[in-house]
C-alpha cells in the first residue's frame, strides 16, 4: 500500500534544478525550502513503504542529505546558539 496520492508523477529534472545565473556570471542552483520539503515528505512515504532495511537506510540518508541543502546553516546557526545558551 502507498502513503504516495494516485496521480503523483516525478517532476521532470528541469523542473526541479534550475540554473541561475549569477551576477559574476557562474551557475548555482537555487533549491526552496517548500521544495526541500515536499521531496523530504514523499521520501518520508517511500521510506514506510519499504521492506528492506538497506534500501531503507539508503533513502533515510539521502532525504538527510537533501534537508542539509536547505537546512544545514540554520541548523548550524541554531545548534551555535543552543551551546551559547548551554554555556551561560
């Protein structure tokens, strides 16, 4: 049984990574937060589904891996400050 709806399709790899071109014209890819986690939740659903533990363990660290592209530095910023607060 899927937790995914009926009608999910996978975006297109053009619509998911669009290049922007920098004012110091190199490429990044700007990834949005909402992005991040619509693709975190639906790994979320995939990874229930899942019977082997090493299929499992590979989707659990890939959905870490794409909440680090986002969420990384505010992690960082928030764990600084905890151990700020932790200290005093």
């Amino acid at each position: 049984m899927s937790h995914l709806p009926e009608d999910f399709e996978l975006p297109e790899p053009e619509e998911i990574f669009e290049s922007i071109e920098n004012s110091d014209g190199s490429d990044f890819e700007e990834i949005s937060s909402d992005e991040v986690d619509r693709v975190i939740e639906m790994l979320e659903a995939i990874i229930e589904d899942t019977q082997s533990e090493n299929i499992r363990a590979y989707l659990d660290e890939a959905a870490e891996n794409i909440y680090r592209l986002v969420y990384d530095d505010e992690s960082e910023e928030w764990e600084s400050d905890s151990e700020i607060s932790d200290a005093a």
